[in-house]
C-alpha cells in the first residue's frame, strides 16, 4: 500500500513538473514573438525637404554623378544617418558640435523636389524594387553571358540606383555631414561621406571623410 502511495505521488510530481516546463516554454515562446526587432523601422517624417537640404542634395548630386545615368534612379526615402555597420560614418563628426536628431526618422523626396535637386534627369525609385532589378541586370554577370562588356556596363548602370542619407547639421548650420552611395552590381558602384561648409549662404564640399568603390 506504501509503495503504492509513493508510486502515485512520483507520477503527480511528475506530472506538475511537465505542467511547469510546458507553461515556461509558452511564455518564452510568447515573449519572443513579442520581442521588437533588433533594428526598428524608421519613421518617415510629416515634414518636407527644406530648401537648404535640397540645396546641398543638390551640390553632391551634380558634383558626383555628373555623366552618370540618364534618368538617374534615386531611392525615394533617405536612409538613418550611418553609424554602425558597413558604412560606418561617425568619425565623420569628429570636432563637430551637432544638433541633436532622432536617428530613426527619415524623409521621402516628393516629385515637386525633383526640379531642385538636378538640372538632369531623376526618376525616384523604392528601394527593394529596384534592388531587384539592379541584381537582375549586374554587369559582371551579363558579360559571364556573353554580353560586351561596355554594353554590360551601360544597362548595369541604366538599372543602378543612387541613395542619400539623413543630413546632420552642426548647430551653427555652417557645416553638414551627408552619406551617399551608388550600386549597379556586386562589383560595381561608389560612393562616400561628404563635409560641407556654409559660406556666405553658399553650401560647398569641404572634404570626403570616407569614399568607398567596388
């Protein structure tokens, strides 16, 4: 009888143990899918362009891909300003005294902006459609298959497409950091970190903190 009670009281423990473990794993497994992303997504901000930071989108674009692509396929949202990651820019702000911004808000180019960033031709383009299309017409791979080179070259550029970061003003606003970048391919593109300095109410690059190619 003894043994009999024992046995009984081992398969309850056991059974409340079983319990235990299966409520704790369904509330790991509810937390978890609970859990934000590691990388939030960024905020479009309700506020346009203002005419300052067209300008100095403007002063890249026409000093870096002037004889570029025409049209030339911009992304249509900014990206966070790059602090961490393959393009890292923050020693880009050395010595600077910036002005303080939310590093997850971002903004979105409007065809009426387009006048103003570039006597050439801009078509806005999202992101991950064109980056589709940039891999599916990747230079050094059309000439794997056969393609001339220089043609290769050319449609890699056609389907390409160039993006900008957020801009981080100083506080004097005499002086801009920006990020900018061109892809058309694993083995194609350029871009770099551009320092801007306000004189007489006139944007100019001042220095590249970073250019990269590929």
């Amino acid at each position: 009888m003894l043994a009999a009670s024992l046995l009984f009281a081992r398969k309850v423990s056991l059974a409340r143990i079983l319990i235990v473990i299966v409520v704790c794993v369904a509330g790991l497994a509810i937390r978890a899918g609970a859990r934000p992303s590691e990388t939030p997504k960024p905020k479009v901000s309700d506020q346009p362009f203002t005419a300052e930071q067209l300008a100095i989108y403007r002063l890249i674009l026409t000093g870096w891909m002037s004889g570029g692509p025409d049209p030339l396929n911009l992304v249509v949202q900014t990206d966070a300003f790059p602090m961490d990651g393959a393009w890292d820019a923050h020693d880009c702000l050395k010595g600077l005294d910036v002005e303080p911004n939310d590093p997850l808000v971002v903004h979105r180019f409007a065809p009426e902006d387009l006048a103003q960033l570039s006597p050439a031709r801009v078509r806005l383009v999202e992101r991950d459609a064109q980056e589709k299309d940039e891999k599916a017409n990747d230079p050094w791979k059309s000439f794997q298959r056969g393609k001339p080179l220089k043609d290769a070259l050319k449609n890699g550029f056609a389907h390409g497409f160039a993006w900008f970061s957020e801009i981080r003003f100083d506080k004097s606003h005499s002086h801009a950091v920006v990020f900018y970048g061109f892809i058309c391919g694993d083995l194609c593109g350029n871009g770099g970190t551009a320092i801007l300095e306000k004189t007489k109410d006139v944007w100019k690059v001042k220095s590249q903190c970073s250019e990269w190619e590929s």
